[in-house]
C-alpha cells in the first residue's frame, strides 16, 4: 500500500510503500517518553521513502551517540520520522503523521529502549 504522510503544517511531507499497517510501536527511552509518539513497527531504508521539505523546515536533534538522528519540523515542530539507532541510515515514521490512520485503533508493541 501507498502510504502518504506529512507534518502538522504541510512544510516536511513524505511517501513510502509497505504492506498494510496493524500496528505500531512505543518505546521507553528517553526521547520516545517523551514524544509519546506511534511509531513504525518497520523500518524503511532511505531508498524506500520519499522526503519532500520546503526549504529549511527539516531539523535534526541527536544526542549521545549522535547515531540517531530525529527529524522535525522547524514551523511546526511535530516529528514525522526518524533514522535509527539499530538501523543506521533506515526510517521509522511517526504513524500518526499519516492521514489514513487513526492511531489511537492499532495496537503498539512495546520496545524496551531505555534498556539498550
Ligand atoms: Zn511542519
């Protein structure tokens, strides 16, 4: 399936395909308690998403390892995807930026990040 996501105020969009999407996924660590965010059970390797941003409004923060790299909306300032620690380079979209789902009817596992 197509899926098509963007953030709040439109400036950072992007598009992928994946099979049809159950569920999500929460973590515990110390940046996803506090997004609270349904994350992507998959990842997506840079090839299978298309990012499209205006000019400036993709922001990046790490921390630590500087691995991880989550992305936000410089405007708005919601999160729509972020590259991995596990993964380096490979995608997990926030879910909730995607207009088809409603994320508060899919079950999210949970990944025990704070643990890591
Ligand atoms: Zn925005």
């Amino acid at each position: 399936m197509k899926y098509n996501g963007s953030c709040h105020c439109g400036a950072v969009t992007f598009e992928f395909e994946e099979q049809e999407i159950k569920s999500g996924l929460r973590c515990n660590c110390s940046i996803c308690k506090r997004k609270g965010a349904l994350m992507s059970a998959f990842t997506l390797p840079p090839e299978q998403i298309t990012i499209t941003a205006d000019e400036g409004a993709l922001a990046t923060y790490t921390f630590g390892s500087d691995v991880g790299k989550h992305h936000f909306c410089r405007q708005c300032g919601i999160y729509p995807f972020h590259q991995t620690v596990r993964k380096p380079g490979h995608y997990r979209v926030n879910l909730g930026c995607i207009d088809s789902l409603d994320t508060t009817k899919l079950p999210g596992d949970v990944f025990d990040g704070a643990s890591l």
